[in-house]
C-alpha cells in the first residue's frame, strides 16, 4: 500500500513540476542611441507573452 501511494505521489510532483509559465519576451534589449535632454523623455514598451500552462504574475517591479 505504501509503495502505490509513494507512486500517486511521486506522479502528482512531476505533473506540478512540468505546468508552469513561461515567459518570452518579443526584444530583450533596447539602443536608445544618443538622446537630448531637450527633446524630453523617452519610452519603449517591451512587449512580452506568456506561453506557458499557468498564468503568470508579475510581483515587485521596480525600474532599472
């Protein structure tokens, strides 16, 4: 009895292990290239998507 439900068990951790998010991101890196400061502020958006099986949270973002 013990070894079926060490192998329940042991089934149940790899199915977890193998749902998961993944997360790919269209451009990893940005060149600004020379900006002056009197033209204001630049911005890029970096467009990402999850294509994983779980959703996927975005938790304590902070600005480089």
């Amino acid at each position: 009895m013990k070894k079926i439900i060490t192998v329940i068990f042991l089934l149940f951790i790899c199915a977890l292990l193998q749902s998961q998010p993944i997360i790919e991101f269209e451009t990893l890196e940005y060149d600004f290239g020379r900006i002056k400061e009197e033209e204001g502020p630049h911005q890029i958006d970096f467009n990402f998507s999850n294509t994983g099986d779980e959703s996927f949270r975005l938790l304590n973002v902070k600005a480089g």
